[in-house]
C-alpha cells in the first residue's frame, strides 16, 4: 500500500486487492492513518498496520467500488456503535441549542417592548406637564425619572416572572430531546413490529451474524445480521439488518461476531414486510417488540415537551395586549 502527498494538495491512499477475478491495485480513498511523518510529492509504503497484509471487506455485487473497501477493524467499529442513535443525540443537540437561542431573543425583544410602554403611558399621563414647562427643566426631568422608575420596577417584576418560563422551557426541551431518543430506539421498533405483525409475511433466514457484547458483566447478544429470503420469490435473498432486542445468554463469550448463535441458526423464521425488505424480525421476538408502550411514551413525552415549549414562545404574544396596570399618575 502507498501514499502520495503535498501539503495543501491531492493525496492518495492505493493498495492491491485480492478480488474473486484477480488482483487490482485500487486507491482506497475510505482507509486514514497519521501522515504528518512520510515525506512529500512521492509515493512512499504507509505506515503500519497498512505498510503489509491486512483484511478488508468489499462488496460482492461491485468488488471495484472503492467507497464500499473498508477494513476489518473498521467495519467493526462502525457495527459496534450505536448507528442512528447517533445522529439522533446531534440532531437533539441542535434542536435545544436553537431554542435556547431563540427564548432570550424573544425575552430582550419583549423586555424593551414593555420598558418603552411603560415610560409611553408616564409622559403621556402628563402632556400638560411637557407643554407648559418648556421653561421649566426641574418639572421635566422629575417627570422623565418617575417614568424610568416605574419602567424599571416593571421589569423586574416581568423578569422574576421570566425566570419561570425558563424553568418550564428548560423542561420542555428535555422532554423533546427524551421522546426523539425514544423513538429513534425503541419507540421505531415497536412501531415496525406492530407493522409486520399486522402485516408482514413469514419467511426464513440463513447465515445469520450475530453481534455479542457484554451489560452488567453479562454477555448479550445486540445485532444480529442475516440472509433473509425474498417472500415473493425464493431465489432471491436479502442481506438484512434484523430488529431484535438485546437477550441475555447463557454462554459466556467474548465481544465480537458470532455466526449462527442460538437462537439464530439457520433457517430460524422471521417476519418481513414484502414491501421492505429490510424491516424484518424474527418471529420468536415479535411478540416482545410488537407492544404499544413505547410508542405512548414517546407521544406523550414528546406531546408534553413540545406544547411546554410552544406555550412558552407564544407567552409574549399573548401578553401583548392593553395592560391592565393603572395609568400612572405624577405628584408634584
């Protein structure tokens, strides 16, 4: 394997790869290491693990696509992560960053809005106070600081009320960012075993991967990766990612892949949607997942966190109306 570099410019990652129809040297565009040793505008051998042999998978239906090359290590670490959850925690994150962001906008643009009305309302009490002491600045000023007192006591009033609108959207974010989670884990695999217990056809599955880890200091199985077949022809197979919930074994093994560990041996059964392949669950597990709960608690949660939010957004508007604080009066 070798590396070209420049510094700002075009690098290359090449290696040669053992397909079923022969040896291909093919850049690998999707294989990294640190570079910040190897010299400049020539091909050198990479750096270990990659200046030798090493194991990569490839995609038997297009061996020469590169962007599919990646090496065992690799691959392994991308199973073992949590997939969408993933991108769920990130979308969540910027979800409560941006409504963060907008409540003190809200807050500042209505904190001015009653300050200007609350000094508006003092003056115009008094317009006879402004027109006849053109020659009299003492009258005038005592009138413009009894206007910025009064707004200022205001304010701090609708400040502490503030502070509890905080508290409630501080809530009502987290029980937002709560329901996406539910629903990107077990709330999406309720709903798709509701689905196919409704409407998915049996079938059977071969070849199955099962990804082993451990919880509590028990050994778990998390994933579980099978050929199923097609339930409209059966010549055809599907490579799929089967929905299961995690089972505690027995056996006590090492984390890692293990093919067809009870009880995925070959030609277990599974429920599959003919019109999607990929959602598909074994029928010993549908019954487990097919249950309603964590669809209602992601609803729900995710109801009362959004309506939270909502009513603290719209809490301006609605206070936007003709104030009922009594007009203002001046003593001389």
């Amino acid at each position: 394997m070798y590396y070209r570099s420049c510094r700002g410019c075009h690098s290359e990652f090449r290696a040669v790869v053992e397909l079923p129809d022969g040896p291909q040297t093919l850049p690998l565009p999707s294989i990294s290491f640190d570079t910040d040793d190897l010299p400049t505008r020539r091909w050198v051998a990479a750096l270990p693990p990659y200046d030798g042999t090493f194991q990569v998978f490839y995609d038997p239906d297009d061996p020469t696509d590169t962007g599919t090359i990646m090496t065992v290590d690799d691959v392994e670490d991308e199973v073992y992560e949590d997939g969408p959850l993933t991108t769920w925690v990130f979308v969540g994150a910027l979800l409560t960053f941006g409504l963060m962001l907008v409540r003190p906008s809200v807050r500042s643009t209505e904190e001015a809005h009653h300050r200007f009305s609350a000094v508006r309302r003092t003056v115009d009490a008094r317009p006879d106070a402004i027109q006849g002491s053109a020659h009299a600045d003492h009258d005038l000023s005592v009138l413009v600081d009894d206007a910025v007192d009064r707004a200022s006591e205001y304010s701090l009033r609708w400040l502490r009320r503030e502070r509890i609108l905080d508290a409630v959207m501080a809530v009502g974010i987290v029980l937002v960012a709560v329901s996406a989670l539910i629903w990107a884990t077990s709330g999406r695999e309720a709903a798709i075993a509701l689905h196919l217990r409704d409407a998915g056809i049996e079938t059977k599955a071969f070849d199955a991967l099962v990804t082993i880890d451990t919880r509590d200091d028990r050994t778990v199985s998390t994933q579980v990766f099978a050929e199923v077949r097609d339930t409209n022809d059966s010549t055809t197979y599907h490579d799929v990612e089967l929905i299961v919930p995690e089972r505690y074994i027995d056996e006590q093994l090492d984390p890692g892949w293990y093919s067809n560990s009870a009880p995925y041996r070959d030609g277990f059964v599974v429920v599959q949607d003919p019109e999607h392949p990929g959602w598909a669950v074994p029928l010993g597990d549908l019954d487990h997942l097919a249950q309603p709960g964590p669809i209602v608690v992601a609803s729900v949660v995710g109801a009362v966190g959004i309506l939270l939010c909502v009513g603290v957004l719209a809490w301006p508007a609605m206070r936007r109306r003709p104030d009922s604080v009594g007009t203002p009066s001046l003593q001389h």
